[in-house]
C-alpha cells in the first residue's frame, strides 16, 4: 500500500509541474503537439526512473566516505550522460521524434524536475525501491501534465483569443488553470492510505 501511494502521490498531489513547479522549461516549450509532448514525457520518466536507480547506490557511497556535498555535481553528471543515452537512442531509432523535440531534448539535463526528483528521494529518506517507485510516479504525473496540457494548448490554438493575450500569456493563464485543478487531489492520497 505505501509504494501505490508513493506513486499516486507523485502523480497526483506532489506532481513536479503543477505542484512543485519543476520542469517547466519543457512544460512550455513542447507541450503544443500532443506527439511531442508524450514523446518528451517518456524520455523524462526514462532518464528520472535510470536516474534514480544509478544514483542511489552512488549516493550510499558518498555518504559512507563523508562526501554528501558533491551529490548534486555527480547527480548532474550522471543525469547528464543518461540524457546523451537518450539523445543517441532517439537519433538513432526514432528520428522524427528526435527532430521534434529538438533544443528540448538536451535540456533534460538542466530540467530541475529529474534532478529534484533524484534529491527529494533522499530527503524523503526513502529505500532503493521507494525511490524508483517514487521516481516512476514523478515522470508519470509529468506525463499527465505534459499531455493534459498539449490537449488544452491544442484546443487553443482554435479559440478566439482577444491579442492582448495571444502567445506566452494565454499559455500562462491555461497552466495555472491546470495547475489549480489538481488542488482537488490534496488529501485524497493521505486519506486514502493515510
């Protein structure tokens, strides 16, 4: 019960965008195609889930030998190399999806939502597999954001907007739109499991 909470709460009440604010760079950047949206998703929840499993045991080390106040260059560099993996694989077998996303793809790097992820694991004080648990539950809520907002951008683009608002400040107003949706999942998780 408490790894389908952690994953629920990751999806739904902790989501990385809309609750904690992380990972908006891609957020708004390729969320106007459906395709690309997913496409981005599932590079993320790939590199978030490997991220974790990779770091974890990295991380007992540095502990172990007094080293905890390199964790977020080595998390950096781990992410970093996973993210060039990605890059490789996309360019090789799915190129369309490669050329979509683009500038956004290497930007998986930099994306504090992988990198919270990794780091909010081992606040949270969680074992190995509550943190892949966890971690799978943060690249599918950013899943869940990511093609619930290509959706709402979609629908947008056939609406007639007054020009004061077109561009960047719809998209703004659509996101916290959604974000404040997901107010509605706070406490269903604790008092579900609770």
């Amino acid at each position: 019960m408490k790894f389908l909470a952690i994953l629920l709460t990751g999806i739904l009440t902790n989501n990385y965008i809309l609750a904690k604010f992380l990972g908006i760079c891609p957020f708004l950047g390729v969320s106007k195609k459906l395709n690309t949206a997913a496409g981005m998703s599932a590079a993320v929840i790939f590199v978030m889930v490997l991220a974790t499993a990779v770091t974890y045991p990295i991380n007992v080390l540095l502990v172990k030998n007094d080293m905890a106040y390199l964790q977020t260059i080595v998390f950096i560099l781990i992410i970093a190399a996973l993210v060039q993996l990605v890059e490789i694989i996309l360019k090789k077998y799915l190129v369309s999806l490669y050329n979509a996303l683009g500038i956004y793809l290497p930007l998986i790097t930099t994306n504090c939502a992988v990198l919270g992820v990794v780091l909010l694991n081992i606040d949270e004080g969680y074992n190995f597999v509550q943190s892949i648990v966890s971690s799978l539950g943060a690249g599918l809520g950013f899943m869940v954001a990511m093609v619930m907002f290509a959706g709402v951008r979609e629908r947008l683009e056939g609406c007639n907007i007054p020009k004061s608002l077109e561009g960047l400040p719809i998209t703004l107003i659509s996101a916290s739109l959604v974000s404040m949706s997901f107010l509605g999942f706070t406490g269903l998780v604790e008092g579900m499991f609770g």
